[in-house]
C-alpha cells in the first residue's frame, strides 16, 4: 500500500499567479479544463496501490476546496483527505507534523508530490523502478538546458545505477542538466531524517550568527530539497528516476498557458474524448481545445490550437482564440480575438476587440524558455508576456490590450499595451 501527499501551498505563497488567484485558489486553477492538482489525482489513480491521498496546506478549508475534494472522491473512489498546516512548514516539515496520520497502516512508501507541477506523470513506472532497485528513496528527474537547470533543483546520477550521488537546489552556478520534477517517492525511514534536521534546528536560536525573531517558524520548518536531499545523496538509498514525458512547473500566471497546452497534448493518448472535434453545425477547431459541455460556442467561430474554454463561456460568431484559456461564464462578443492571452471568469469582451499576448515558454526542455518572464519589469513596463484579463472585466468593442496585466472589476476606456491596470 502506497498513500499520496500533494502539497498545495497557501494563501501565502504563489504570489506570480496573482491576479487569477484572487478569486480562485491556485491549485484549483483549471488547467486544460480542470484543476492543478486534478491532474495529479488522475495520474494518482492509475497507481493501484495508492489507496490513500492527501492535500497537504495551509488554506484555510473553504467551499470551493470541500467541493472539489468531494467530487473527487466520488470519480476516482479513493479516499481524499486535506490536512491543513498550522503555519507555512516547508515540504519536509509538513509531512513531518503529520507523520502519524502518514504512517497509520504502515504503508510501503509515500509518494510526494509538489502542487504547482505539471506533465505527463509516469507514477506507475516510478513505482515499478523503486521496487525493482530497492529503493529506499526515488526522485522523478528530466533533463533541462544549462542555463535553465540553475532555477531547479539539479541531480547528479551514477549513469549506470541511477544513484543520486550529489544533489543541491538552486545552485549559483551550472551543477548538471538533470533536474528534480518536483514528485518523490519516499519510505518511511525519511521520518527520521527530518527528525534529525529539526533536531540540529532546535539546538540553536541562532542562524549563520544572526538571531531568528521568529525561532519558533524557523525550528519547524524544513524543506526536502535544501536540507534532506543534499544528505540523502550520500546514503546510497536515494535513486533517479529520469523520464522524457512532457514536463513544467506552473509558478506563474503565464506558464499556466504553457501548462494548458501540455495536458491538452496529453489528453490525445489518455482521454481522447475530452478534445473537441469537428463537424456540421460546430465551431472549426485546429489542434487540441477543450470545450466545457454548458460553453455556448456559435459554429462560425474558430479554436485552437490549445484553446480551453470553461463552463457557461459564451464565444460569439466570428471569434478567433488561440493559445489561450477562458475561464467561467465570460462572454467573447462577435468577432473578437483573442491570442495567447487568459480571460478570467464574468469578464466580456466586446466585439472586434483584440486580446493579444506575447508567447511565453517555461518549458524547461526548450532552449530560451522564460522561466519568470511575469515578473520582469522595465521602467515600469511589462516586459512582453501573456495578457491576463481579470474577473468581472469588461474590455468595450474595438479596443487592443496587448501584453499586459488588468486586475479584476475594471471597465477599461481605451486600449492598453505593456500595462498593469490595478
């Protein structure tokens, strides 16, 4: 038996999503048509020994995390639990406090997964790969470039065995290609390695010299990847498991279009029949789109390729959307267009505007991916990235916001480009 721990932050963290997370939590976002951290439920339950799963934060239980948990209970039959943290405490001192409840039943491993991933999850073969090299301890790693593996964690391997021989996060400089994908497979025995961490915290009030004001976060707060896994390395109980399957983190608001694009590729092999298709009396579709069932779509529109559009959408005649994601009940009035851009719930836009971002790829298998283009500014500007409309936003006809940023509840009065509007 194997449980799960998807680790899903709080209200605190996830600050590059803003402003879509201000009406949603994050890891409810739906991606592709559904959640963040459906997916990872989804890929969870093609485990046949994950009899358990938990998600594992600090947001305050709400009716839009009870709903979701509850409809996910009842499709994929496994028992779903969140388990809210006290204070931010890290992705080991999380599973720490709750070690109890992680070890009732006495399970042969626990899988650990970040919420803000994104990918076609290979958990059935990293399960087969633990039990066949005995593993006490198995990362999931994919190669990245050398300038992008500095922004992860980076993974040196023994090329024959797949050992970790040497792991450090966020390193200053280039270390290896092979970086963490941010889902661990852990026994029981990692218990006690973060016990002896909180054990060396709690010896001391003070950190590098300099006296902590708040001990009390610091003592109880540990983080796998800066303080166990660099020691795990040494253990020769610590394995890779490298997989080529497409893969992304999501931390800002635009590697959510990125993300989209992945699931809707994955969809093709999975579930097929999530993908809209063609036909008499349909919208015309190009690539992979998602179309919520209650979306009203008039069949001389034009979709995709990786277009999502969410339930109660109203996508008038004429409409052109492309690489993008449309969220709830907004209504895209007759012949506007919308590229590389996402519409958040309620908003509408009017006829013949255009919402145009630029494109942005933190796919870290890419060369040249912008890994945190949001959050680049220049004399005030936007650097070039996707545009994010608000909720409750209404862009009037023939109006161009391109490259830029409307938070939610704004009526606008003339076009915008490489703006925030607050």
């Amino acid at each position: 038996m194997i449980k799960a721990v998807i680790l899903i932050g709080g209200p605190q963290k996830g600050t590059r999503f803003r402003p879509l997370s201000f009406d949603l939590p994050k890891p409810l976002f739906p991606v592709a048509g559904y959640p963040i951290i459906y997916h990872h439920i989804y890929a969870l339950s093609k485990v046949e020994s994950v009899k358990e799963i938990y998600l594992m934060g600090f947001y305050q239980p709400n009716e839009d995390l009870n709903r979701f948990i509850v409809n996910a209970q009842t499709e994929f039959k496994i028992p779903i639990r969140y388990l809210q943290e006290y204070k931010m405490l890290g992705t080991g001192g999380g599973i720490y406090h709750f070690r109890d409840i992680l070890r009732s039943g006495n399970p042969k491993a626990i899988f650990v997964i970040n919420g803000d991933t994104a990918g076609d999850f290979p958990l059935v073969e990293m399960v087969d790969f633990h039990n066949r090299n005995n593993c006490s301890f198995t990362i999931l790693g994919t190669e990245a470039t050398e300038n992008q593996s500095t922004n992860y964690g980076c993974i040196v391997e023994d090329k024959q065995t797949h050992e970790v021989l040497h792991y450090v996060e966020k390193p200053e400089n280039y270390v290896s290609s092979l970086i963490n994908c941010g889902i661990y497979l852990l026994n029981l025995e990692i218990f006690d390695y973060i016990r002896d961490e909180l054990s060396r915290n709690q010896s001391t009030e003070f950190n590098n010299g300099v006296f902590l004001p708040d001990i009390n976060y610091a003592r109880d707060s540990i983080m796998l990847e800066n303080k166990i896994f660099p020691t795990l390395s040494s253990t020769k109980k610590f394995y890779v498991y490298k997989t080529d399957n497409a893969w992304s983190s999501i931390k800002s608001a635009g590697s959510a279009i990125f993300a989209n694009r992945l699931y809707l590729n994955v969809y093709k092999k999975s579930c097929p029949n999530r993908l809209a298709k063609n036909g008499e009396g349909l919208p015309r579709i190009i690539g992979d789109v998602f179309i919520h069932p209650s979306a009203n779509v008039d069949p001389t529109a034009v979709l995709g390729p990786n277009v999502s559009i969410g339930f109660g959408v109203t996508v008038g005649p004429g409409v052109r959307v492309r690489e993008s994601i449309v969220l709830g009940n907004s209504v895209l009035q007759n012949h506007c267009c919308i590229l590389y851009s996402i519409v958040g719930w309620n908003s509408i836009i009017g006829s013949w505007a255009r919402i145009e971002g630029t494109p942005s790829d933190p796919d870290p298998n890419k060369a040249y991916a912008k890994i945190e283009h949001q959050s680049l500014f220049t004399k005030g500007k936007l650097n070039p990235s996707i545009t994010i409309i608000g909720s409750n936003v209404n862009v009037p006809a023939e109006l161009l916001v391109r490259n830029s940023i409307i938070l939610p509840h704004k009526e606008l009065g003339q076009s915008y480009k490489n703006e925030i509007i607050l």
